[in-house]
C-alpha cells in the first residue's frame, strides 16, 4: 500500500481510542524522519469515501417518508443513463429493496434513491452527520474535507454523491459520522481527550428508529450474502460499510489505482466501539474495501472488544450465563485504552 490509517472511537462520546497511520516513523532515529511521516494523515488527508456513503443516502431516503425498507428499485439491466452521464453496478442486480441495495453496494439503486429526493433534503442528512465540517476534535491541521453546497449540484452529481464520488472526508470524519448510526442518532464532537459524562454534547442528528434500521441494514452487510463478510468478528455482531474508490487522475479517473475502505461498530446489539480502516493503493490483486480493508477491520476489532472486555453479543443463549462468568474470571477490561494503539498498529 501507499499510505494507510485506522481510527477507533468510543461509539457513545467519539473519543478517539485509537489512531495509527503508515508510513509512520521511529521519533528516536531522525536519520529516516520526512515530512510526508509526521502528519497525521487520519485527520489532515482526505479521500472520497465511495461506498461507505451509501448507508446515509438510504438513511435520507427513510427520513423522507418517500421509502419503506421494503420497497424495491428495480437496477436492470446494470447500468443508468443520467442526462449524457451513466451510472453502473459490477453486475445486473434485478430488483433490491433498500437492504439488498447495501448488500450489494449497488450504485444504480442508492442513485435512484437519491434523484428521488430533494437535493437539500439529501444535502441535510449529510450535513448533520458532519460530513463537509470540522469534528471539532482540536487537532491541529484538522481539515473539513469537501460537500459543496446542494444548489450548485447537477443531477449526475446528486447521483454521485450518493455513493461517494465528489466529495471528499477525512478518516476521523468518516469514523465520526458512523457514530451517528451507532449511536441511535447521536453526534458528540471528536475528543483526543478522556471526556466523562458531564463533558458530552450529544445532538440529535438523526431520527432514532432511522438510525436503528440502518444499523440492521448495515448488519447485513458482513453477512454471508454481503460484501463485507470478511469484517465479521467471532462471537460478536457486526454490521458496517465497504467502499471501493477509483482515485482521481488526470483527467478523470484511475482504472488501476484504488482506495480500499471499511466503516463498522461493533457489538450490533449495543453498539461499544466504531472503526474505519483506509487503505490507499493496496499492493495486492485484491483490491475492494471488502477483500482488503474488512479484514483488517476485523482483527483490530477483535482485539479492542477483547481489550476492553465487552462481552460477545452473538453467541448461543443457553450459553451466555457460563460465558458471563467465564468473562468475569478470566478478561479484565483495560484500565486505560492507551495499550490498543500497538495492536491497531500491528495490522497496518
């Protein structure tokens, strides 16, 4: 890869747990030390999000009143003419409901949602999970990232916008809107520092049940039938986003360089930690977010909730009271989460 970052927050009050970023460098050996080492480029470098955008516009579409989950958008035959513009999937997908159009990272469903929609309503929904906006996280060359204004968008750009083309986020950014989905609605501002309970601003951003349901959509996702299976996490329910992004070139965009993405929480019945991975150029034949960046999801998350003890959400019930116990006895929860930045960075 080129570059990579994964972001952990707390999913309650988006404290930020853990950050890493490669190429890093040795602050004890300057003989290797460059500029392009030292920033911070979880928070300083911003990237189109592709497909892990999705999952807000189906949000608007519910917000809207106009959808049902049920309601099904017909994606044949694959691809979708907007003005001279076209739209496409990997493949003819038929009929989705708004569920299958996430399962399958479907671009010509989530588009037909989101020309269904004012463009201010869809821009709103955006805004309020802090997308174009600062985290108001402090750190120093934080940046906003990029959400022009809904009036100067055409229809192919309302159509792009949808699944992450045209705009532009930063890891932080992104981690931090997941919260919004996590956390039944909720926003607090990003915190590099140990917040307690009268330090939290919560805003309400997005209705509850909207939220809910997008969360179950989402759960589906890491599913068998889902492209991101591969984020899953034993004994624990998943849900999240993978988003596969064509990097800008001159003159349009790269057939052969890409972004690999995963957006998730973890555990799906309470929702304790949210994480997004970012994988710049992945070296590798393999290139989508759901064969590159959800397995990395999966073992960061796999050693936080472990780290800090939360107990497994998706096992046998006949099982969970000699679990609970077993947890008791044997895993201690962290008494600081300082520890889980060598585990994040062990996987980057």
């Amino acid at each position: 890869m080129q570059t990579g970052s994964i972001v952990i927050l707390d999913a309650k009050t988006s404290e930020v747990l853990a950050m890493v970023n490669q190429p890093s460098y040795n602050p004890n050996n300057r003989s290797t030390l460059k500029n392009s080492h030292v920033r911070n480029r979880a928070v300083t470098d911003v990237f189109e999000p592709g497909s892990t955008m999705k999952p807000f516009t189906v949000a608007a579409a519910l917000e809207s009143k106009k959808y049902l989950p049920g309601n099904v958008i017909r994606t044949a035959p694959g691809y979708f003419r907007v003005g001279r513009d076209t739209v496409r999937d990997t493949k003819n997908y038929g009929n989705l409901n708004l569920t299958d159009i996430l399962v399958k990272s479907s671009n010509v469903g989530v588009s037909k949602l989101a020309l269904a929609l004012e463009p201010e309503k869809l821009w709103d929904v955006y805004s309020r999970a802090g997308f174009g906006s600062l985290t108001h996280s402090g750190f120093p060359g934080e940046v906003s990232g990029l959400m022009t204004d809904h009036w100067k968008w055409s229809d192919i750009d309302q159509a792009t916008f949808s699944f992450g083309y045209g705009m532009s986020v930063t890891s932080l950014q992104l981690a931090q809107a997941y919260t919004v989905l996590a956390n039944e609605g909720r926003i607090n501002p990003a915190s590099f520092l140990a917040l307690d309970g009268e330090a939290l601003q919560p805003e309400q951003v997005m209705e509850p049940a909207v939220a809910k349901r997008i969360l179950k959509m989402m759960e589906a996702v890491v599913s068998e039938k889902g492209t991101g299976v591969k984020a899953s996490v034993v004994g624990y329910r998943v849900a999240g986003k993978t988003g596969t992004v064509h990097k800008s070139d001159v003159g349009g965009y790269s057939e052969e360089r890409y972004l690999s993405i995963f957006a998730g929480m973890a555990p799906v019945s309470d929702p304790r930690l949210v994480a997004v991975v970012m994988i710049n150029e992945p070296r590798t034949e393999a290139y989508h977010g759901g064969q590159v960046a959800a397995p990395a999801f999966s073992k960061v998350m796999a050693g936080a909730l472990r780290q800090l003890g939360v107990v497994p959400d998706d096992v046998p019930r006949i099982n969970m009271k000699r679990l609970h116990q077993k947890i008791a006895e044997h895993v201690r929860p962290a008494q600081d989460e300082s520890s889980m930045h060598a585990a994040v960075g062990s996987h980057l």
